[in-house]
C-alpha cells in the first residue's frame, strides 16, 4: 500500500498565460508545452519543465502537492480531469507556481518519477468572482520507471479543446458528449467511419 511523505498546500497559488508551471528556479524558467495529448499535464522533454494548463490565464488558483512512496489511490469522482505522465527530475525541488505565490515540494533526489494531476473547476470562466468556483488541483508525485502517459479521465469542455483530434478517447471515465461529438474525433471515437 502506497505511503503519503510530504503534502503542501496553497489556495493562492499564482499563474503565467494559462499555465501552472512546475520547475526549479535554479536550473530553468518557463518552456512552451503543448497539452495535445490529454488537456492537462505535459512535460517539455529537454528541460524538465512540467506545465499544467489552467483555463484562467492568470490570477491565483488552489494547489496542493503530495509526494508519495508509489502510486497512490485512485479517487477520480470529485475531479474533472486527471491525467498520469512520467518526468526525469534533475533536482530535489518541485516549485511549483511562479516566484510570488509558489509551493515548493521536496524530493529525495534527482530521478524518473510519475506525475499524477487532478483538476476540477477547470470550466467556470477565465475571469472569476470571489463567488466563483476556484479552479483546483491536486498534484500527485512518486518515484518510478518511465511508462507510457495514462488519461484516467476527462470531462472538461476545457480540456477537449485542447485535445488533439486524432488522440485515443480517454481509458477511464469519459463525458456523454465525447460520445455525441460530431467533429475533432480520433479513430477510436464511435463516429469516426460515419
């Protein structure tokens, strides 16, 4: 059974042009990634930068972080979206943020690790009144070999605009309008030889 070691939590964590970045100050900034693949969570393959696209483009969002022992359980129905992807960390910080309002989530060394992100809210307007649900997410990390990206589950109208039209439909939970979808499906979707 998979261990919790180290959990931090911030409910003003700060944004740059839609994306929650995680990286080390000390070894590199901002990159360009692309979230074709799950709407989500992309890594930028040469830097180690990981970016997390949000539907605001800037102002402060709720994060918390949580380093494991292995993977942790799975709880998908309080989420929106969630998606698994593996990083090669060169060091033993994750900040995550940018440098005004960031969370910093300590690892035990360099390494391969799995990243696992949950994301809620993820539909309710660029700009957002104190009213207004606050886009949330819950960053899960543990060290392991490298594996193919898993999409666990995607129901936001936000997420499938970023999707690629040619991506396979998500493995787990999926919303009742991927299946009513017309346009922008792949070959696993039930409309494509229509």
């Amino acid at each position: 059974m998979a261990t919790l070691i180290n959990r931090v939590e911030n409910t003003a964590v700060a944004l740059d042009s839609n994306t929650l970045g995680i990286l080390d100050p000390q070894v590199m900034g901002y990159e360009y990634v692309e979230f074709r693949g799950n709407g989500l969570v992309a890594a930028h393959t040469d830097s180690g930068f990981v970016g997390i696209a949000t539907e605001q483009e800037s102002g402060d969002i709720h994060v918390t972080a949580e380093l494991w022992d292995a993977h942790p359980p799975l709880h998908l129905d309080d989420w929106q979206d969630a998606a698994e992807i593996s990083i090669t960390w060169p060091t033993t910080s994750l900040h995550i943020g940018d440098d005004d309002a960031h969370l910093v989530l300590n690892l035990p060394g360099p390494g391969t690790y799995r990243l696992l992100v949950h994301g809620r809210a993820r539909d309710d307007g660029d700009v957002r009144d104190d009213n207004d649900p606050t886009e949330t997410y819950l960053i899960q990390l543990w060290p392991a070999p490298p594996e193919k990206p898993v999409l666990h589950k995607s129901t936001s109208q936000y997420a499938a605009t970023l999707t690629a039209p040619d991506e396979e439909p998500p493995t787990g939970q999926r919303p009742a309008w991927y299946d009513e979808k017309k346009v922008g499906y792949g070959p696993g979707h039930p409309a494509h030889n229509e």
